[in-house]
C-alpha cells in the first residue's frame, strides 16, 4: 500500500509544485499551513501582511494544486474542505493532466453557452459531495 500513495502523490506532483510555490509566497506574507489527511492546507490570514483588499479581489475562496489546498481563511479552509477534497481525488484520477481536463471543461461549457464554472462538470461532482453524509463521500 505505501507503493500506491508514494505512485498517487507522484503522478499528482507537477500540480502539487504550483500549489506548493503558491503556498511558500502565501507563507511569507503571514498565512498558516498544516497538514490535514495528506494535504497541505495554507489558510490566509486576512490581518497578515496582506494589502488591503487583495483577498476580497481574490476569484476564489480556496484552490487545489495537486495536494495543496489554499484557502482566504481557516473557516473558508473547514467550510470547504469536503469540496476541495474531491478535487484533490480528481488530480489523482487526472495527474497534472486535471489542469488542462479542467480548463477544457470549462472552455466547453462556455462554447455551449454555459457557465464556466458553475457547469463545470469537475465541480459540480465537488458541490454534489458537499451535500453527501460524511460517511457516504467518494473519495
């Protein structure tokens, strides 16, 4: 079993350096990280360093890279980690490969007429997870 994570964390690890280069500035300018179930959660911390308004001009509450989850705040980080969990599950499925899967997906939906983000099918299976009991979530 060690040999399937060690693969898991492998595959997924070109995403994991953008989300870990993310998290090193995040850190310099005051935000928290901890591991959380083999992920590496950094919480931004809004009376940090951070200039003003930067964090409400930011497009997202939290992102994943691979096996980093960045979040505007330790409640965000809680509130949305079944969601960003299921990202995670989907760049071991995808690899770095999910970048693109996921950029595709939205470009598609967009040609269709849809929302970009909100038919994105990626997170639609992360918004639908969010509503599972805990013990019934895919992984």
């Amino acid at each position: 079993m060690p040999a399937l994570v060690a693969l898991r964390y492998l595959w997924v690890f070109p995403a994991s350096v953008i989300g870990t280069g993310l998290a090193v500035l995040a850190l310099v300018l005051g935000a928290r990280a901890r591991l959380h179930t083999g992920v590496l959660e950094v919480s931004l911390r809004p009376r940090a360093v951070w200039p003003g308004k930067l964090l409400s001009r930011l497009p997202f509450s939290a992102i994943t890279f691979g096996h980093v989850v960045l979040a505007r705040s330790e409640s965000e980080q809680d509130r949305l980690r079944r969601h960003e969990r299921v990202h995670v599950a989907q760049y071991e499925r995808w690899g770095a490969l999910f970048l693109l899967a996921y950029l595709a997906e939205s470009l598609i939906q967009l040609a269709l007429g849809r929302h970009p983000y909100r038919d994105n099918r990626f997170e639609v299976s992360a918004r639908a997870a969010e509503q599972e009991p805990e013990a019934v979530q895919k992984t």
